[in-house]
C-alpha cells in the first residue's frame, strides 16, 4: 500500500484540485533519538535559552550539526555570554539573539536576523519561552493575567506569524510548542498555568489542520514536572502578586496565600534533557510523519486519554467533512 502523508497528501491535492480523496494511510511514528543523529544542515530557532529545557535544547542540536539561534531576553545577559563561549569553544553554529517574546518589535527583529545569518526561513520553530505565576484564580490581577497569557499564548502566535511567511515559500517547516501536562489535566491553585496552555493547545491544533497544505508540521510537547529554573521564575512572579493582592480576594484562601513564592521544584528527579532529546528526534522525523501530541515524561502521563478521546472526537466529527482530509491528516484518520 502506497504511503501517504501531508507531502503527498498536498501533492494529490494539487492533482486533483482537491484534498476530499486524500488522506494519510499511517499512524503517526513514535519519534526516537539517538546521540548518532545529524542535523547538519537544520536551522532552529528556539526561545527562552537563558535555562532549562530551551538551554538544553540549543545545546544538544548545535552539538549534532544544527545551526542554532538561541533567543532570550533582557541581553546583555550572563547567560547568553556562556552560550556565546561555548560556541565558540567547540565551534558550534551557534547564535545569540535578544527575544522578548512579549514585544512584537523583538520577534519580527530577531526573526529576520536569524533568516539573514540562515539565509533563508528556518526550519524549525521552538516556541519554548513560558512562565507560570501561581495562586487561587480569583487572586490572579489583571497585571498577572495579562503577563501570563502576553508570554505563554500571544508569545508563541507572535513567533510562528514571524517565520511562517519564510516556511510557507520554502513549502516546509517544523513548529515544536512546549505545552505541559497542564495544558490538558487541571491543578487547583496553579493560577491560570493551565488556562494558557489549554489555549496553547488548541491554537497549536488548529495551527496543524491549517498547515497541512503548506507541507508545515505542528508538534505539541507536553512535559511532566521537571527541576528547573522556571520554578525560581515563578516564584518570584507569586511573590509579586502576593505582595500586591487585595485582602477582599486574598483572605479566602489563607494556606495557597501563605505558599504563594515558596514553590520548589528542587525534589524532582526527572531530566530536563528527555525534553531535549524529544524535540531532537521530532526534527529527526520525515515531515508528515510527526505525532500531534507527544507526553515527554517518565512518570504518569494522565493527559494521554484525554488526547485520545480528542483525536476520536475531531476524526469523528469533522473526518468525512470538506475539512477532513486535514483532520485526518494530523489525527491519523
């Protein structure tokens, strides 16, 4: 049997004049690294490198072969300083630039710096950057709920406006959103974590369906907890609102109030690099062939049966639609 996946699904679209008589014939394949892989010849752009998973990340790939544009804000930075060493200590096609995923000014910038030194569009898109502020929804201010959902879902809209112009030309191209498990199960007292990544995950949805004629894959990795340096982040983002909150929304919920900056992420035995690796071996995938969803996680993994019914539900609904060729594409129909 013939395979077909979005390439070809594209390919007898235009043949046609139709997508309704195509679809992909297989599931999406498990993504899996390995240290051998080369990316020699890969551009990708990630943000949020001044730590964790973006860190990690830009490090492994420049040390496979790919050229990296590691983004972050706020330079000039000690961090970025250590990445500009390293580079330049192993001699990795590695580059530095200054991303504030909340000013579009930056974005658009540093989106056309990077295309300049790449002299072309990316290739992929790691749309890394995030924070979490925690509390009761009701504490949560307009001023942290704006910050939250400015970093956590205008951020990654922003990022992938910039570069999909330049994909669409090159009729490819990889989007990676980091979401979370909370971007699909729902703790009590995380503020709204998860109100930003559910969002994150739907836009990431739609984003796939849409981009399936343009030969452009969408991923969305969803982390387990992980120590890293978000939690330092976060708290002091809580502490901030905890300062600030007024005692007619804060006096019913006295035991989140009195944690509110004193999280610690520090117990958590999980390695930051399974994130890493994971997004590596999704680059690593022939195009069309990506999974929508990928839990990255050695723990429990509870979002995987809401994926599940979801997937069944899209298909289900919309699969023998105009739209369906494009649901089936990314759920596999």
């Amino acid at each position: 049997m013939t395979r077909i996946n979005r390439r070809s699904l594209l390919v007898g679209a235009a043949a046609t004049g139709a997508l309704a008589a195509v679809a992909r014939s297989a599931a999406a394949a498990e993504p899996v690294y390995t240290p051998t892989l080369s990316f020699k010849g890969k551009s990708v752009l990630i943000t949020g490198c001044s730590s964790g998973f973006g860190r990690l990340t830009a490090e492994l790939l420049a040390r496979q072969g790919a050229r990296v544009f590691a983004t972050m804000r706020g330079l000039p930075r000690p961090e970025a300083d250590e990445l500009i060493a390293l580079a330049t200590a192993e001699d990795l096609d590695l580059h530095v630039i200054g991303i504030d995923v909340t000013e579009l000014q930056q974005v658009n910038t540093g989106v056309k710096e990077a295309e300049r030194i790449n002299g072309g569009p990316v290739d992929v898109l790691v749309n890394n950057a995030g924070i979490g502020i925690t509390s009761p929804v009701e504490v949560q201010d307009m001023t942290a709920t704006r910050l939250i959902f400015d970093t956590n879902v205008f951020g990654p809209h922003r990022m992938a406006r910039a570069v999909l112009p330049g994909m669409r030309e090159a009729h490819s191209g990889l989007i990676i959103q980091i979401s979370s498990q909370l971007g699909r199960v729902i703790l009590p007292y995380s503020g709204h974590y998860s109100a930003t990544k559910f969002a994150l995950e739907a836009m990431s949805e739609q984003l796939a369906y849409e981009l399936v004629p343009h030969g452009i894959d969408v991923t969305i990795i969803e982390p387990g907890g992980y120590p890293t340096k978000v939690w330092v982040n976060r708290n002091a983002y809580s502490a901030d609102l905890k300062a600030r909150s007024l005692k007619s929304h804060s006096d019913g919920y006295p035991a989140q109030m009195e944690q509110m900056g004193k999280e610690d992420g520090s117990g958590r035995s999980n390695d930051p690099m399974d994130v890493a690796r994971a997004i590596a071996a999704l680059i690593a995938q022939p195009p069309g062939t990506r999974p929508l969803r990928l839990p990255v996680s050695p723990g429990a993994k509870p979002q995987m049966a809401i994926n599940t019914v979801t997937a069944q539900v899209q298909t289900g609904w919309l699969g023998n639609s105009p739209f369906g060729p494009l649901i089936r594409a990314v759920h596999d129909g």
